[in-house]
C-alpha cells in the first residue's frame, strides 16, 4: 500500500468522523427552538460577577448596562473582583458606585499570590463567596449587553430550571477585514456550542455569557485539577456540572435578547495568543467526547492541510483537499445560518470561504503548538507547562 493510498484513507476515515459530529451538531441546531421571553413576575435572585483585570477602558461601559437592566434592582446584585489590576479599573468602579448609589455594587479585591496561575478562577469564586443570588450569572469586564439581559436569563431558568445556561457571544465594533474574518469564525464556534449543547454532547461555553446555580458551583467547586491552569474557568466548570446532574441540567439559550457582546481581536497576534489559551487547557480535560471531537477536529484539519499544501507537488493532492473542503462547507453551512438568522450578520457571507481557509491553518497551529507555546493574557506571560503546585 503505498502513502498516498494510507494518507487517503486516512483522510478519508477521519473526514467521514468529522462529518458525522457536524451532522448531528446540525440536527441539535435546528431542534433548538429560539427563546421568547415571557413577562411574568420574577422571583429569582440574581448575583452578577464581573471578573476585572486591567479594565478601565471598558468597566465604565458593563456597569452602565447593568444598571440600565430591566430587571427589579431589590433581586440582583454585582460583583465585581479585581484581579490586582495595575490601571484604574477599580478607581473607576468605586467612581461609578459614588455616582450610582442606588446600584446593589461591590467591589471585591483578589489579591492572589504571582505564583497562582489560577488568578480568574480565584476571582470567580470569590465572586460567588459573597454572592447572596441563587443565580450566578457571569459575564467578562469588556463585554455589552442588551437592556432585558438578566431578564431574559432569569425568565428562560425560571422555565426550564437548568443547573447551567450557556448564553450567545457575538462581536461588536468591528472594523476592518481581519475582525470580519473573526465574526464569521466565532459564529462557527457559536453553532457547535450551541448544536452539540442541545443534542446531548456539550463541547464548549463561554465565561462572557454563562449562568449557573450557586449551589451547583458550590457542590462542585472542589477540583485540584482545573486549579493547575489559568483557562478553563467555564468548560471546566461545565463539565463538573455535567458530571454531576447530567447533560439535561446544562440548557443552550438561543435568543437574541441574551446575546452578550465583545470585541475582535485587533492583530493576528492577539487571536492567536487568545487560542493558545483556550487550547492550553485541554490537558485537563477527562471527558472523553470533548477529548475525542477535539482530537478529531485537529487531525481532519491537519490532514486537510497537508493535501492542500501538498497539491503544489501533486494535482491528485489538490483535488482531494478541494473536494473535502468543500463538503466542508456544504455540511457546516446549516448551522452558520441558523446562528447567524439570530444575530443578524448576513452581510458578511462573502468571508465564509475565506474563513474555512483560514481555520485549516490556525486549527492545525493552534492546536499543536497549543500546549507547548507561552502566550499572554492581560499582562502576565504564561507558560502552558507550567501548573500550580
């Protein structure tokens, strides 16, 4: 059998793999109803938690939004914890709690050690601490929401009662191709959270948009494990909640009016410094299906790749890679609408094509040198093989 015919079949087994989570993905897309709101009185309490690192550009803009929510200000509250900020974002905080004092606010310090790499998870928790709601609902420092977020949140938990909700992120303020590129991207990102959630199988979440009970944080806030890495505080608390209540007790929201919103990354730098990040923590995963899509994902990407970059020596080569890709795009497409009918950026299909390129060789970057590269995140150089004793 010669390597040309092993590589095929190679590509073959793990594309038609592939092809099948992305099915199923698709299906769990388009079971998913989308959320309307009812306006019924609510009865939930409701503890918001701002985990804030060098924000002073943007701490001003979230409080602002969350004192303009629709919600009864006597059911929530915020939270937010510094994490040994060196600007201003805690004068900023304390500025606006002077100027809003009606506001249910506090400010709480996460003094932390340089040695803790675990520094938002310690915040989160402490955050939780000293919550009083039965209802944590976490967002990041840098993030917009829409007036009828917490309501909307609460509204949805009051109906079906799920432990965790895993709320849509979206982008805001783009400017420029490269953070099109991303809008187009994450929404792929957004349709395989949402889809493989809905199905049974959740693979991902995101600590901008995501609410849990505070007594499932509780139950299940011990793990030695998750402590060893600086990422992870959300997919590492979904899957201890999914171990312990079962994959019923983590709900997708799908409503437009719970989209939280952030910004792009500005240079290829930044992207790639945030995926390494988010790939850093994968070693400690043990969920075997999250291990195995992840591992799936990485080599039909990879494999692809290498077809494509080895067409230039082969034509066979290139007519493969393009064959497969663009059964890509056709399988992935469904789910890109549905996610996409929801935020209303249909403008930007032209990038679509684009944007498939572009994951074949950050995906396959991303994900090997994902445990092994150093990267940054606000401030501090972080070496992903380095853990907390």
């Amino acid at each position: 059998m010669t390597g040309l015919t092993i590589f095929c079949l190679g590509l073959l087994v793990i594309s038609a793999i592939y092809f099948l989570i992305i099915f199923l993905i698709n299906i769990g897309m388009f079971k998913l109803k989308r959320f309307v709101r009812t306006f019924n009185k609510p009865i939930t309490s409701v503890t918001i938690i701002v985990p804030a690192r060098n924000e002073e550009d943007n701490i001003g803009n979230i409080l602002n939004d969350l004192e303009q929510q629709d919600y009864p200000s006597i059911l929530y509250e915020v939270v937010v914890v510094n994490d040994q900020s060196t600007d201003l974002t805690a004068e900023k905080v304390l500025t606006f709690l002077i100027a809003h004092p009606l506001m249910n606010l506090r400010l709480i310090e996460n003094v932390g050690t340089s040695e803790d790499l675990a520094f938002k998870k310690r915040s989160i928790k402490l955050g939780v601490t000293a919550s009083t709601g039965n209802l944590i609902i976490m967002t990041d420092a840098d993030t917009r929401l829409k007036p009828g977020w917490i309501s909307t949140v609460v509204n949805f938990y009051e109906q079906e009662r799920p432990e965790m909700i895993i709320g849509p992120v979206a982008f805001h303020q783009t400017n420029g191709f490269f953070e099109h590129l991303q809008v187009v991207e994450f929404f792929g990102m957004m349709a395989a959270t949402a889809g493989s959630c809905n199905i049974g199988f959740p693979l991902m979440c995101n600590g901008a948009n995501l609410a849990f009970t505070r007594k499932s944080y509780i139950e299940t806030m011990e793990s030695i494990v998750d402590l060893e890495f600086p990422s992870g505080d959300d997919v590492f608390l979904m899957l201890k909640i999914k171990r312990k209540y079962g994959v019923s007790a983590i709900k997708y929201l799908f409503c437009e009016e719970a989209i939280v919103s952030t910004k792009a990354k500005r240079t290829l730098r930044d992207f790639f410094s945030q995926r390494l990040r988010w790939v850093s923590k994968s070693r400690g995963y043990s969920d075997p299906i999250i291990l195995g899509v992840a591992m799936v994902t990485w080599l039909f990407n990879f494999l692809l790749l290498s077809a494509l970059i080895g067409g230039i020596l082969n034509t066979r080569f290139l007519l493969l890679s393009i064959i497969f890709l663009c059964i890509k795009m056709i399988i992935e497409l469904p789910s890109l609408i549905r996610i996409m009918s929801l935020t209303k950026e249909k403008k930007r299909w032209y990038l679509y094509p684009i944007t498939q390129v572009f994951n074949l060789f950050y995906v396959s970057l991303v994900g090997f040198f994902g445990n092994i590269l150093s990267y940054e995140w606000k401030g501090r150089k972080i070496s992903p093989v380095k853990r907390n004793s």
